[in-house]
C-alpha cells in the first residue's frame, strides 16, 4: 500500500473513533487482528495487555465508550510507510488530563492486523 493509502486508514481509524462508530472501527481490522494497549493491561490484567479478533476488540472499545462519553483523540502527526501507519495523538477526556498516545497499526491486504499504543 502507498503511504497515502495507508494515512487514509488513519484517518478513517480516528473518524470512526471519535464517532463512537464501533462497527465502522472494526471493519477496518482484519477479523483476527491483535490490540495492544497499557490501559488494557491495568483494566484486565488477564489479557496482559492483548486481545485478539474482532469480538475482544469490540468488547473492549465499547466499554471505553460506556465509561468515557468523552473520549476523543486529536490528531497531531501521522506518518506512514508501505506497510504502517505511526499515529500520534492527544487523549482528551473531560475532568481528566490530556495524555500523549502514540500508536502503530500494521496493515495487510488494506486491513488492519495490528496496533499497538503507547502512553508519553
């Protein structure tokens, strides 16, 4: 994929997010893709950090959304190659302070199959 290509995902990724679109977040994944993220290790320690497929990721974004009516991600650089996209971010929740993300997603054949977050 071109870099424009995949930038194209990000911004869909961030649409949908932001949108509290969930089905619309998950098309863009492939159905066995793995999430990685510190706020899963601290919420449910057993996953250590990692779900795997859609259903866990669906589990886990709608209850973000349930708890957080507020979250929002503000783009702030995104930089992509021929098969990833660096993502980096603003976490914005209302009574909380703004928290620094980055965040890689890995794409094959136009689908997602990895991302990972990280916290600044």
């Amino acid at each position: 994929m071109t870099p424009e290509q995949l930038q194209s995902i990000a911004f869909r990724w961030f649409e949908a997010f932001n949108n509290k679109e969930l089905e619309k977040l998950l098309s863009l994944y492939d159905d066995e893709a793995q999430h990685f993220s510190p706020k899963l290790k601290v919420r449910q320690p057993e996953t250590n950090g990692l779900v795997v497929g859609k259903q866990a990721m669906r589990t886990w974004w709608q209850d973000a959304f349930d708890r957080l009516p507020t979250l929002y991600y503000k783009v702030t650089s995104l930089t992509a190659n021929s098969d990833r996209v660096f993502m980096e971010y603003i976490r914005q929740v209302n009574d909380e302070e703004d928290m620094l993300v980055a965040e890689v997603l890995e794409v094959r054949n136009g689908k997602i199959t990895f991302s990972r977050v990280y916290h600044g």
